[in-house]
C-alpha cells in the first residue's frame, strides 16, 4: 500500500510538473504575443496602417513573397505616412515628395540600408555600408568617372555591344519565325553586357559576359526584401552568394589589368581605366585632395566597388529597356520621330559613330527616356534605417531600427505637376515646361548625398541604345492585358514579359527585310 501511495504522489509530482512546464510554455508564448501587438501600436502612433497586426509576429511576410504593385500603390494612398511590421521589423512608407526628399537628405537621423543578408552577398568593408564623411570622401573618388568628358571615352565601345545584340535579336526573332517571343530575359542581357564592358571594358571576356549576366539573376532573387537573414546551403541567399564571389573574383582581374595597361601609358576606354587613371595621376600631384581621394585602390576594393555598381544599375536599367521598348513600339509617332531626329543629328549618313556630339543633339529622344522613367520609374522605393529617433513630421517621430522609405512614384504622378499624369507625353519636358521646372519632383534618380551616381550615364547609354535600334531595326511589340500592368521583382517590368520581335531595316528607305 505505501507503495501504491509512493507511486500515486510520484505521477502526481511528474503531471504537476507537466502542467508547470506547459504553463510556462503558453504563459511565454501569451507574453510574446502581447508585446509584438504592443510594440507595433507604440510604434505605428497615429499613422496610417492596421490597427493590430493580424497575423501576430509574421506580419503580411506571405504577401511580402509576391509583391503586387496595386498593393504598393493601396498602401501610399492610405496616408502621407503608413506602416506594416514584419517579424522584427517595423516599416515606416512615405508617399510624399516632401516628405520623401526630407528622408533621402537627413544624413544626421538615417543611412541607406538593403536586406540584412546583403552585407554577406556584397561584403562588410564594402563602400555602400560607409556613413557619413567616409561615405561622402569614397564618393568623390568615383565622381570622376562618370562626368561626360569619362562617359564620352566609353561610347565606341558600347556601340560595338549594341551593334552585337541587334544582330543577335533579329536572328533569335528569326529563329522563332518572327512569332512574339519574351524578350525580358534578353533585356536582362543585353543591359548586363553593356554595364560590363562600360566598367570593365575588353579586360573581361565574352564568355566572362555571359556567366555574369546569365546568373545574375541569382543575386536579384538573394537580396529581395523578404529573405532568409542567413546563408543557408542551395538557398536563393547561397546562390547569390556564390555568384557575387564568381563576378567580383572576374572583376579583380579586370582591375589588374587596368593598372597595367595604365601603367604603360594606355588610354582610358573604361570605368575601371578612368579609375586608375586618377590614381596614376594622383601620385605625382601635390595637393592632398588628389592624394586622400585617389589613393592606391586595391585590386579587391576595386572590384567590390565595380559589382555594387552593377547592383545599382542592372535591374533599374533592365526595367528601363523593357518599358521603353514596348512603349515606343506602341506608338508609331514616337518611333518615327526617334528615327527622323537619329537621321538628323548623323547628318543623314546613318553609319556615323556615335558621339557625345550626337547624344546632346538628340533632343527629342531624350524627352522620350525621360518621360518612360517618370511614367514606369524602375525603382518604386528606397530604404533606409533610422539611426536615432527621427521626427519625420511634426506629429511623428520614427524610431530607431526602424525601416523608414521614402516612395518615388507618387511624386512622379502628382497631377498638380504632370498633366495627365497617367498618360504618355514626351512633350511635357520641353525646355521651360511646368514639369522640366519641378526639379523637386523629379526623384527617379533620388536626391541629397545618396543620389545615383551614373544618372548621365544612364541617359546617354539610353538614347545610343533606342536611336541605334531604331533605325536598324523594325521592332514590334504584342499587346496583351497584361502589357501595361506591373510586375514587382527588385525594380518592375511588364507583367507580360515583353513579347517582341525584331526585323532588319534599312536606316534611309525604312525597307524592312527577313
């Protein structure tokens, strides 16, 4: 019996001890809950966002895997300042220009930020993690390289890839019997190829080339808002990993080579020449300017800062090809006066080379590139973290760790600046319009310290690309439902993926030939 007893007072302990354990497991879990609604409520104040988080930690982290542009545009519509938390953290979405121009200039409070994981695809000691003055100083040494008189000596070689992928268009259209094929992944291509050879000039190889733009994607998909924080073997994070590793171990070759062809006297032809360049030039110059800021690069640093321009450019630009192909290939009024006005800067000898010379007479192009970014701006938004507490407004302060982003697209279809906002107008830039005045307005290529670097870059590569294609090539494009709607990867795209086709053209009878 005292046995018995001794057995029913041990069961006893064993479930008292049971029930203890699980009341402090959902006694935790109860506590955790209650202090994620807690701190999201505390953080949100009196800006626009749910009330609770519905689904309690996670957040909208499903919707956040398949970013909708129309949820996008719900969300800066609700306010001038919302909010949504997803696991750990906090979001705070402006959709005002003002707002949105205060935040990309408020060095004091804020510094650009990318996904937690970036900092191990991109490396630590990389430049875009630099803050404030070592930011300011890193940038000044790369400024050279991308004013016009730089940009002219790249150009010759840009048109020999431009003249590569035309061919290569005709011919895959021709291989498909002219049906309408995707074109986003050769866009992805050819703006891939020409970012190369613009920064690494012939010192990287045509097969070089195609390994990059071909898994460059990899690293895209790595560093998309919501992902896994760490690098996890056969992940999107792991093969972004490696394929950052593979280009920025090509690119450290490059530099190498650039040095020594520097070295011997070599004209500049590239970025990574120009760069060496300065720092050739830097060495017998007296005044510690020169000095501080064209240091000697290292080979590693070098190429590290060659792949974040890659990073910066690949998807923007892609997404501007896209949308700048299907756009001027639906209005044939676009396409003629592109080609009227390439005619006429080449002095009706189609053949001529492009120059610098050509690029600023190209006044009707540009117009056109110009109003495809402020129509379907490549990047919607750009984040940055709060430093220390940031009084964004006058009735709210965000906090610090949180994700504060400023929008882009709301400000480029303001209709209190673009007539028509939602409509196509190359016209509305004519020097001395209402929308070439609203210099605040125009942030495609963002404002303050952080600004793009190879905004003129991009403009000048633009207007060689459509003005040679348009010529050489009757290009069509296949309208579907789906062709003006947005699709959201990194930067955005036709939801179609762009089916075109590409034919050749004589440059002076237009005659088209298959």
């Amino acid at each position: 019996m005292n046995s018995t007893i001794a057995y029913d007072a041990g069961s006893s302990s064993s479930f008292l001890q049971d029930v203890s354990y699980l009341r402090l497991f959902i006694t935790f879990i109860a506590v955790v809950l209650v202090w994620d609604q807690v701190s999201y409520i505390q953080k949100k104040g009196s800006i626009a966002g749910p009330r609770f988080k519905i689904y309690p930690i996670i957040g909208p982290f499903l919707e956040s895997l398949d970013p909708k542009f129309e949820e996008y545009k719900a969300k800066w519509d609700s306010g001038e300042l919302s909010c949504v938390s997803i696991f750990h953290k906090f979001v705070v979405i402006s959709s005002t220009r003002d707002i949105s121009r205060k935040i990309f200039q408020a060095t004091k409070y804020v510094k650009p930020c990318v996904v937690d994981v970036a900092v191990k695809i991109l490396r630590p000691q990389n430049w875009v993690f630099l803050d404030g003055k070592a930011h300011t100083d890193y940038r000044k040494s790369l400024n050279g390289l991308f004013t016009r008189t730089s940009l002219a000596q790249y150009l010759p070689s840009l048109e020999d890839v431009i003249d590569k992928y035309m061919e290569k268009f005709i011919e895959y259209s021709k291989d498909k019997n002219y049906e309408p094929t995707i074109y986003f992944h050769e866009m992805r291509e050819i703006l891939c190829a020409l970012s190369l050879r613009a920064f690494c000039g012939n010192y990287i190889t045509e097969d070089q080339i195609r390994k990059v733009a071909d898994d460059y994607y990899l690293v895209t998909a790595a560093l998309e808002l919501v992902n896994f924080p760490i690098i996890i073997p056969f992940t999107k994070t792991w093969y972004g990993k490696r394929t950052a590793d593979m280009a920025m171990k090509i690119f450290e070759d490059c530099a190498q080579q650039a040095k020594d062809h520097i070295a011997a006297g070599g004209e500049s032809v590239c970025v990574m020449d120009a760069w060496c360049k300065l720092m050739h030039d830097a060495k017998n110059k007296n005044d510690e300017d020169s000095r501080l800021l064209h240091r000697e690069f290292s080979n590693k640093e070098i190429s590290e800062a060659i792949f974040t321009m890659l990073f910066a450019s690949q998807d923007a630009s892609s997404s501007l090809a896209c949308w700048l192909f299907q756009i001027v290939a639906d209005r044939p009024d676009v396409l003629a006066k592109i080609r009227e006005e390439q005619l006429a800067v080449r002095d009706g000898q189609p053949e001529k080379r492009v120059d610098m010379d050509m690029i600023n007479n190209m006044t009707y192009t540009n117009m056109v590139i110009k109003e495809t970014l402020r129509y379907r701006p490549p990047v919607l938004m750009v984040p940055y973290v709060v430093k220390q507490n940031f009084p964004v407004t006058p009735n709210y302060t965000a906090p610090k760790g949180a994700m504060l982003i400023p929008t882009l697209y709301p400000s480029l279809h303001d209709p209190e600046v673009y007539d028509n906002p939602e409509e196509f107008i190359p016209e509305r830039w004519v020097e001395g319009s209402k929308a070439s005045e609203a210099k605040k307005n125009w942030l495609v290529f963002g404002c303050g310290p952080h600004v793009c670097i190879g905004q003129t870059y991009v403009m000048i590569l633009f207007a060689a690309l459509i003005g040679k294609f348009a010529l050489y090539t009757d290009f069509e494009h296949t309208v579907t439902p789906l062709s003006e709607k947005i699709k959201v990867f990194a930067t955005i795209f036709p939801k179609d993926d762009l089916l075109l086709t590409f034919k050749k053209r004589d440059p002076i009878t237009g005659e088209v030939t298959e």
